[in-house]
C-alpha cells in the first residue's frame, strides 16, 4: 500500500463494486466482483434483523457489531452515521430518534450515497440525509449531534487521530459515541497486511487495541468504555488465499488476535453549561 490517497481510492472502489452488485452475489462470492473481502465480512456481521427499523435492503452484511445497541439514543436526537454504506444502522436509529429526531449517514463512495438515498425514499423518512464526505474531515458543523455511530469503518481509514478528532468536533457537549470496529492485539503476518482484498476487508488496516483507544483518549473523550470485545476466527480456506501451510499453522497458533470491539465513550460537558455544575 503506498499513499493514503491511493489507500482511499482502492477503498473506495471496493465498496463501489459491492453497492452495485446484489446482496446474493455479496454474500456467495468470493473474489467475484465484491472480491474475497466480501467473504471476510461474513465472518464478522451481526444479526440485525431483530432490530427495530432493520431494512434488509440496507443491510449488505458489511458490519462488525451493533454499535446502536450500545448509543443509547433518546426521542429527537441527532444522529450521525460514519461510513453509512446502504443506511443499516441509520435506519436503525431512525427507529430510536422518531419523526423528532434526524439522522445523518456520512460515506465516501457514490454509489453507497445513492443506494442509502433510494432506500431512504423508499421508507418515506425525511429526516434521514445522506452527504458524500470522507470523515476524516466532516460535512457537518461543529456541535451538530448528540450521537455518533459506526460500524466497521474507522480501520478502513488511513488517519484514524483525524477522524476521533472530528467525532469531538461534531459531537455537542455531552455527546457521545458508539463504535464498532476491527482492532489487532498483536501482529498480522505481512501478506495479510500487503493484501488488498484484506485491506478492504477491513482486517488489513486495523490497528493495535491499545493505540486505537489512545487516540479517543487523546481527542479529550471522557467514560471511554469497551462494551464488547469477540475475535474474529478467520478459517483456513480465506488464509490459504495468502499463506502457505506453515504460515497458516503458525497463524493459527495465536487466532483470536484480530478483535472486532464496541467502544463508547463521551465528550464532556462544557463548563460554561449549568447541567455540569463546574460554573
Ligand atoms: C465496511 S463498510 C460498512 C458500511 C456500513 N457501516 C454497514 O455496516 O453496512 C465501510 C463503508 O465505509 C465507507 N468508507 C470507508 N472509508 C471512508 C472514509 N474515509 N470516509 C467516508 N466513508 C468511508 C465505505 O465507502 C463503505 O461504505
């Protein structure tokens, strides 16, 4: 992988390529057009489809966890969704925000925008937006939400400090955020790491646990919890794709080191706010 630019692009591409196939073809190919990384998601998504305002159209199997389980969204709140893809988890919190509420899905790839839009029309909500940005520089004003969630985009990111940074910049006081996301608690073999497939895959390009939670810490977050923790087990015949029997023995040695974690944490309130009691 070269520059973060480039990085950006071939994401960006994948997940064009999965938007414009159908969820069938998603879910039984594996380097077909979605590519092998398709077939790393469905060893990690969750169940959804019990949850209040699932939409199976919006759901492409590309999740992690369920960050919304953990939000606690109240009635009117605004929600901001990172890496939206076909809006699951916004319409999720659609679910939890009501009619008062507003819901706001960030995502890069064009074609995951216009796929969130359609579904959106089609469920007749209006206060469910789409906006094409990348997070690591957000179209959204400062103190815009009380919620932040994300499933599964944050390690497809290059500058992960720039996105924790801009979550306390749009967050209100007080706000807070639920992540779901991929973490590494100790090294990938290098093939893995020089793999696109897994890069888009969103293994490739996670990050230690430890680092990933000091970059919350360092963008000011306060009550940082990890609310799960699971491994992600990839099975053999995805390894075989990268490595050889010995370095699939070895990798199979230490097989929980890639985790898929759900971190909350909050922005403090400011002091100048009554409700904080520091005035
Ligand atoms: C693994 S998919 C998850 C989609 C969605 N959260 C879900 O659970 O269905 C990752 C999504 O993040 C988007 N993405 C990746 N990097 C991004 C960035 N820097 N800014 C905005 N969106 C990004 C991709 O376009 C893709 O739709």
């Amino acid at each position: 992988m070269n520059t973060e630019d480039q990085i950006k692009e071939m994401v960006r591409q994948k997940y064009s390529e999965i938007a414009l196939q159908d969820k069938e073809a998603n879910a039984s190919s594996c380097c077909g057009a979605g590519g092998c990384s398709t077939e790393v998601y469905n060893i990690m998504s969750e169940e959804y489809d019990t949850l209040d305002g699932y939409n199976p159209e919006a759901d492409l199997g590309l999740g992690c966890g369920l960050p919304t389980q953990f939000a606690k969204i109240k009635k009117g709140d605004v929600v901001i969704d990172l890496g939206s893809g076909a809006g699951n988890d916004c319409f999720v919190s659609r679910a939890e925000t009501g009619e008062t509420g507003k819901v706001i899905g960030i995502d890069f790839t064009p074609a995951m925008i216009d796929k969130a839009r359609v579904n959106a029309e089609k469920l007749g909500f209006h206060n469910v937006e789409f906006r094409q940005g990348d997070i690591e520089k957000m179209p959204v004003t400062a103190n815009l939400a009380n919620v932040i969630v994300s499933n599964c985009v944050l390690n497809l990111v290059p500058n992960k400090k720039a996105v924790f940074q801009e979550i306390h910049r749009v967050l209100k006081p007080g706000g807070h955020f639920s992540i779901s996301d991929i973490v590494l608690t100790g090294n990938l073999p290098d093939k893995i790491k020089s793999a696109a497939e897994m890069y888009a895959g969103c293994v490739a390009s996670a990050i230690n646990k430890e680092e990933y939670l000091g970059y919350i810490h360092e963008a000011g977050f306060n009550e940082i919890t990890i609310q799960k923790d699971k491994p992600i087990i990839v099975p053999n015949d995805i390894l075989k794709n990268y490595l050889n029997d010995e370095e699939i023995a070895i990798y199979q040695s230490n097989p929980t080191i890639i985790r898929s974690i759900t971190v909350y944490a909050e922005k403090k309130q400011s002091c100048c706010d009554p409700k904080s009691g520091c005035c």
